[in-house]
C-alpha cells in the first residue's frame, strides 16, 4: 500500500483512497440531524460497514463524514499500510520523531470569519443520542499550549454547540488540557479546534502519550513527512494547515453541568467563546 500512502495528505485525499478501496459509502439523501444520524452510524458499526459520507445532513450544504476510522484495515489504509503492520509500523514511525513546520497560509484560511459573522450553528452537528443535551461536535481535535514549557497539546473531547458562538467542553481535570489551564487558571486560555484535519492528526490526538509529547509531532512521524501548520489569526496557537475547519477561542470556568449535559451528569465543564472561524468546503465531486 506504499503508493497510497504517498497519495494521502489530508482529510479529502483519505476519503479518496477509501472509495477506491471499496471502504466509503456515500449518503445523497437528507437525513436529520436529530438522531437519524446517530441511528444509522450505531447500525453501520454493529454491521461492520464502510466509512459514510452524509451529503446532506440536515438539508445543509456542508458534509458530514463519519466512522472513517471505524475499523482495522481503514485505519492501517490511512498509514497506507495492512491490518497487521500496525503495531511494529506504529512504533518504528513515532520512534523516529519529525517536528511539523509552518507554512504561511492553509487550505483551512481559505474563508475567514470573524466576529458577529461567525455563527457556529451553521455546523451539522447532529443530536447523537436521544439523551443528548443538544447538538455535538464529536471529533474536535484541541489544540492547546503548555503556558510554562511552551509545549504544545493535542486532544480529542466532545464539544455541545450552545449558539453563534459558544460550545461547551468536558475536559476534566486529569485531561492534558486540563492540566494545560491549571498553571495559569487566571490567564486567557486559547484553544483551537481542528475539524477534518488529516487522519493521523486524529490519531495521535487518540494516542497514550506522555504528558508532555507534542501530538502534532507524533501526527508528523505517522505520516513520515513534516505535518504543515499555519499560525491561528487571534490566538498565539498553530493549526494543521489542511484542516477543514479551524476554530479559534478562550476557555471559561463554569459551574458544572450548566453547559455540557449528558445521561450521566457532567463535571469538570468549560465553555469555549469563538470569534474567529476559519474554513475550506470540502468534499465535493
């Protein structure tokens, strides 16, 4: 699988290899985002299905792609590998660290919003579950820096879309993050949210590392080549350049509960205020 390997950079050119390979179903029709979504992602896995792309979710013109990692060999295909290198691969690769580099400008910044222009309930965020609090974003990959050794973080946590410009975020204490915000809890905390970034941004993100490792350079060691950043336009943070989308915001302490709601309960919340959007419509053809 070298040559595929060599053929995926980013989010649109997986989802390529992945309809070559026979492992993506594509969705035409609307579906609704209260729990239609949901119901028909838990039935594809329990059947083991492919990858799916949702065109319409909703009725918006913005796709919503879904379970891409959802099984061994769509996983292994992302590294351009088979199922059963993963393991020995996996070390070799982050066994020999590549540091990202940055770029001066990404597909992500292809259309800027700022301001009253933002409005994040344009997003489909689907209601997943029918205990669900609202409408989840459920693979935001966050992205923070240490405020004392510069280091910087990759974590994936679920966010609740609130309004135009508000998500909640479960991030307890013990999470990287939360570790992150603990050593200046009075300071502004800026965080960006990577949507659609290449799939090994998504793995690392995933990964039980150290406290400490910089994710984005083990996502640069998966994909054997340096992983291209841009600078974030308000917050001292850099993206990956490809992603699909990228929010920009600052964290706020909360009274638990009051801003993320699940089945069973919620604690450790913080909201994340955006006033920059930064996005590239994907997945056309």
């Amino acid at each position: 699988m070298t040559g595929i390997a060599s053929r995926i950079s980013d989010l649109q050119s997986y989802i390529e290899a992945l309809e070559e390979a026979g492992e993506l179903a594509r969705i035409s029709a609307p579906v609704s985002l209260n729990q239609e979504i949901g119901a028909i992602c838990r039935r594809n896995l329990d059947n083991h299905g492919p990858g799916l792309l949702f065109e319409r979710p909703g009725g918006s013109d913005i796709p919503l792609a879904v379970d891409l990692l959802a099984s061994r060999r769509r996983y292994a295909l992302a590294l351009g590998l088979r199922p059963d290198q993963l393991a020995d691969e996996w070390n070799r690769r982050v066994g020999s660290p590549r540091p990202p580099v940055i770029v001066a400008r990404g597909a992500c910044q292809e259309n800027i919003l700022l301001g009253n222009d933002v409005d994040l309930t344009r997003l489909p965020a689907p209601i997943w579950n029918a205990l669900d609090g609202g409408p989840y974003l459920t693979l935001s990959c966050h992205i923070t820096k240490d405020p004392e050794t510069g280091v910087g973080n990759v974590g994936l946590y679920r966010n609740q879309v609130h309004d135009r410009n508000t998500l909640g975020l479960l991030a307890a204490p013990y999470t990287h993050l939360g570790l992150h915000r603990r050593k200046a809890p009075n300071e502004p905390f800026p965080v960006a949210l990577a949507l659609g970034p290449d799939p090994v941004v998504v793995m690392a993100a995933t990964a039980a590392v150290p406290f400490g490792t910089d994710e984005l350079i083990v996502a640069s060691s998966l994909r054997e080549q340096p992983l291209e950043l841009v600078q974030c336009l308000t917050i001292p943070l850099a993206v990956p350049a490809s992603s699909q989308f990228v929010l920009e915001g600052e964290t706020q302490s909360i009274k638990p509960g009051a801003w993320f709601y699940m089945p069973s309960g919620a604690r450790h919340s913080l909201k994340v205020r955006s006033d920059s959007v930064f996005l590239l419509t994907f997945l056309r053809g």
